[in-house]
C-alpha cells in the first residue's frame, strides 16, 4: 500500500536500498521521513531498509535517521599530523571564538589542536581568568600578563600536552565560568558529543557542567562524526563554531539543531 493520497513507486527494496546507500553518501544523514518522501513510501519500508543496510555493515541508524557507517570515530592521527592539519580552518575558528570572551571573564580552555587558536584572542583581553588541561596552552598563555593562567592539573600525555585523570576533574568540579570552550574528535547534529576514549570523558563532562555557556569548537572534518562513548547530548551545546568548508547537506542538517552555529 502506497502513502495516503498518493501512489506508491514500484521499486524492488534491494534497488531503493541501493539508492539510498547513494543517497546518504552525498548527504552524510538522512532523515527517514526525508527518505520516505522522496521514495514515495511509508516511513514503516524506510526503517526495514534502514535496519537490512545497518545489518550489513553500510549504515548506522540514529534517533529517526541515519548516517554513512564510515561516519565513525576509532582513534585520532598522532598530534603533529592533527596540529598542520586544516591549520587555517582551526586559526579561523580560534580568532572567531574572541566574540564570547569578555574583560574579566573566567573561561575553561579545553585541550586541541583547534581551542589552542583560542589564544589569540585572549591576548587580547584583560583580567580574564584561564583554566585549562593543556600545557601547551598555558606556555603560550605565560605572554598574556594582563590574565590569569590556572592548570587543572593530573596525568600528562606527553605527545599531545593534555592532562587529564582524577587530579584534573578534583580541579573542574571546583569551578564555575562564564564559558567554557570545547573540543571534539567527533559531533554529531543529534546523536551530540562523543569521544573514542573513555578515559578523557570526565574532564569533558566537568567542563560543560561547570560553565553557564558551553561553546564547541570543531572543524568540518569533526561534524556529522560519532564515537564510542557519548559525552553529551546536543542539548547541552549553546554555540558551534566550525568552518565554512562544512558539507552544504550537513549545514542545512545543523540548521535545525538546537544550538546556534556559526560557519567561519
């Protein structure tokens, strides 16, 4: 039986599976009601074609959608690779992010290879109280007179100049600031914040939890990702800052979801 008030395209599901596969290819993530419009079918044919491509290893469903199942976050390349790698993007990020930050305010700087642009824009304040999990960050922070610069403390990995363990969230969970800027490894517009290591979600969840205003920070390559282990739902990201190299399909993606986004 066709759609209510309209008549029913006959396609075989292996050839409308086919054509979705395509379909979600070029648009990184569907809706199943985006599906089933433009298949002329009901939602009820989509989810059974969702559920035999997730079967198969091609697809990852999500909350009344889906995504490309290469869309998935394991690991990350080692720091240097992600420091060069879309260097410009992250510089432009990094200098838009100033707008939130006021003279005198106290911020959480998360550690990354995109929040440590955020620097720039600092020195270009005053009074401003910086906490952060980054000793790289802090070393360029020491330049800042006119700010304060407090390290979180714990557990240092050497390779990427990030502390983290249980001294870095005793420290977190003393804190309350105006805003708290955060990074990814993988974003999605409505699975939220996800992290491959489960180890560095506390220090997350401490900083979002400490701030009145909780800003992402992520480049294209970040958006319409999912990892492992969830760190927080959309409902919890005030902005998103990313960059104008973003997919057309995900921009309009992001469009309805609940945080405002800025493409730089």
């Amino acid at each position: 039986m066709g759609v209510k008030g309209k008549e029913e395209r006959v396609i075989l599901a292996p050839d409308r599976q086919n054509q979705i596969l395509k379909i979600v290819l070029e648009k990184k993530v569907a809706t199943v009601s985006e599906l089933a419009e433009h298949f002329n079918v009901h939602e009820a044919t989509i989810r059974r074609d969702l559920s035999a491509l997730e079967q198969l290893g091609k697809l990852r469903r999500t909350h009344g959608g889906v995504m490309i199942a290469d869309g998935e976050v394991h690991s990350e390349p080692p720091f240097q690779e992600r420091e060069s790698a879309q260097y410009d993007e992250k510089k432009r990020i990094g200098e838009f992010s100033g707008r939130f930050i006021n003279d005198g305010d106290n911020i959480v700087l998360d550690s990354g290879t995109t929040t440590v642009h955020v620097v720039d824009s600092i020195m270009k304040r005053k009074n401003v109280t910086v906490i952060t999990n980054d000793i790289n960050i802090a070393a360029k922070l020491r330049f800042s007179t006119q700010n304060k610069v407090i390290v979180t403390g714990g557990n240092l990995f050497p390779e990427s100049y990030m502390l983290n363990g249980m001294l870095t969230d005793s420290a977190l969970n003393k804190m309350y600031v105006q805003t708290a800027f955060i990074a990814t490894p993988a974003f999605h517009p409505e699975l939220g914040l996800s992290h491959f290591d489960d180890y560095l979600i506390p220090a997350k969840k401490n900083m979002i939890k400490c701030a009145k205003k909780v800003v992402l920070l992520a480049d294209h390559t970040k958006i319409g990702k999912v990892s492992l282990h969830k760190v927080t739902g959309v409902e919890k990201i005030d902005v998103l800052i990313t960059g104008k190299e973003v997919d057309d399909q995900l921009k309009h993606y992001l469009e309805d979801a609940p945080m405002k986004v800025y493409f730089v």
